[in-house]
C-alpha cells in the first residue's frame, strides 16, 4: 500500500543515543518541563524520551508533513516534537487525550512553547473522537502511542485517512 515500516528500539542502544545528542536538536524548556509533569504524574515510563522525540521530530520534519494526527497526549511532550517540526513546515496538530488533568497540563506546555495556534487538543477517548476530525483528511502522518488495546482501531482508521505515502508511527509496538 505504498507504506514503509521501521521498527527501532532505543532501550538498550547507548552508542546511538549519544550520537543523536549530538547531532540532534535539544529538547527546549518547553519540553523539559512537560517531561517534569510526567514524573510528578508517575507517568514518566509513558512519554518519549529524548532520543525518540529526537527522530520523531526528524521524520515529520523529512516528510515536509503539514496534517498530523497523535493519539495520545499525556503531558504533551512528543506533541511538542511534533510542533518544532510543524512550526517549519506551517502545520497543524490534532491530538487525542481521554484524561482532562493530562489535557490541561499539554495545553500549559503549548502555551509555554508558544505554539499553541498550531494544536487543537481533543478531549476524550479517540476511539470515539477520531472520526470528528476526518473532515480534515488526508493526514500527511499519524502518530499512535495511546490505549495500546485500541492500535488495531487506530490503525484501520488511519490507513482511510492517511495520504497516500502518508507516515504512521505507533510506539511500543516491538515487542
């Protein structure tokens, strides 16, 4: 269907991590303190870290992607990723939380990163909301790191939506 998969694991690559450091962007305040609310959520397990945030940005950046759906946003940490990346490309986000505290908490970390004209924030489960943004379709990429019993929703619902040659990125999804 014209759609590329690549499946990487940071966990255990300490070599790779230190150079994406370097050669990378760095993660702005912003950033770091939508990854501080997470930890003081005990949620800090969920999020992205750096280096995957890193080549998150990078793929959204290379595809020149302008319509990007995520699914799930906890702190808006990866949203944030996500939003350096649409900033140059003048895009726009839609993300999915189910959780208002979590909600709250991402709209506090766009404020701060000043990008908050280029997200709209859903609140509720996306099994359910996905379909009130469909009218914005075709999405140039999708990033899937929500309620992991749903993937197979989310997947279908993005290969309807999708553009053709359109990016999906799913975490956790290797083992």
């Amino acid at each position: 269907m014209g759609r590329s998969r690549v499946y990487i694991n940071f966990q255990h690559h300490e070599n790779l991590n230190l150079y994406l450091n370097q050669l990378c962007i760095k993660e702005t305040d912003a950033m770091a303190w939508a990854k501080s609310q997470s930890s003081k959520l005990h949620k800090d397990h969920m999020s992205l870290n750096q280096y995957e945030g890193q080549l998150l940005y990078f793929f959204i950046e290379s595809f020149s992607c302008k319509k990007v759906v995520e699914i799930g946003t906890l702190t808006g940490y990866s949203a944030l990723w996500i939003l350096k990346a649409l900033q140059k490309n003048k895009g726009h986000l839609w993300t999915f939380e189910k959780n208002n505290q979590y909600a709250s908490i991402a709209r506090e970390s766009f404020k701060r990163a000043e990008c908050s004209e280029l997200v709209d924030i859903i609140i509720g489960d996306a099994t359910d909301k996905l379909n009130n943004i469909q009218h914005f379709a075709p999405f140039d990429a999708v990033f899937i790191d929500g309620n992991k019993g749903s993937y197979l929703h989310y997947l279908r619902w993005s290969e309807i939506h999708l553009k053709t040659k359109g990016l999906l990125i799913a975490d956790n999804t290797l083992l």
